[in-house]
C-alpha cells in the first residue's frame, strides 16, 4: 500500500484469480530503483550482504521493520 501510495507500484485484480493481486512497477518506481541501485552506498551495503545468509538478512530486514515502527 505504501509503494503504491507513493505512485512506485500499480496494482491491478489478477484476471486469473479475482482474490490475487498483480503488482507492476510503474516508470517512476524504475527510475528510483535505478537511483537507489548505482548510489555507490547503496552498493556497499549489498556487497557487504552478498556474503549473508538469506535467514540471516530476513531477520535483519524483520528487526529494522520493528526499529522503524518504534519511531
């Protein structure tokens, strides 16, 4: 809802399953997330995850979703 709020996603009725949702990038969101991929410190942080654990980043993304709804 916040992505698309913020006009980075569409979101459309799945034609195959009504209940499902499809969700699109819109041009806008490729244009930030071409911005966000080649900002140089954007690319230290990924670099510095690529060693990471998929578990290990999940849980990490789990505990600063948690810090940023403390705020």
């Amino acid at each position: 809802s916040s992505l698309e709020g913020l006009g980075l996603v569409m979101r459309t009725p799945d034609p195959a399953d009504r209940r499902a949702q499809l969700l699109e990038v819109t041009p806008e969101g490729r244009a930030k997330f071409d911005e966000i991929r080649d900002d140089p410190s954007e690319r230290t942080l990924r670099d510095k995850l690529a060693d990471w654990d998929l578990d290990d980043i999940e849980r990490l993304a789990a505990l600063l979703h948690a810090l940023n709804d403390e705020s």
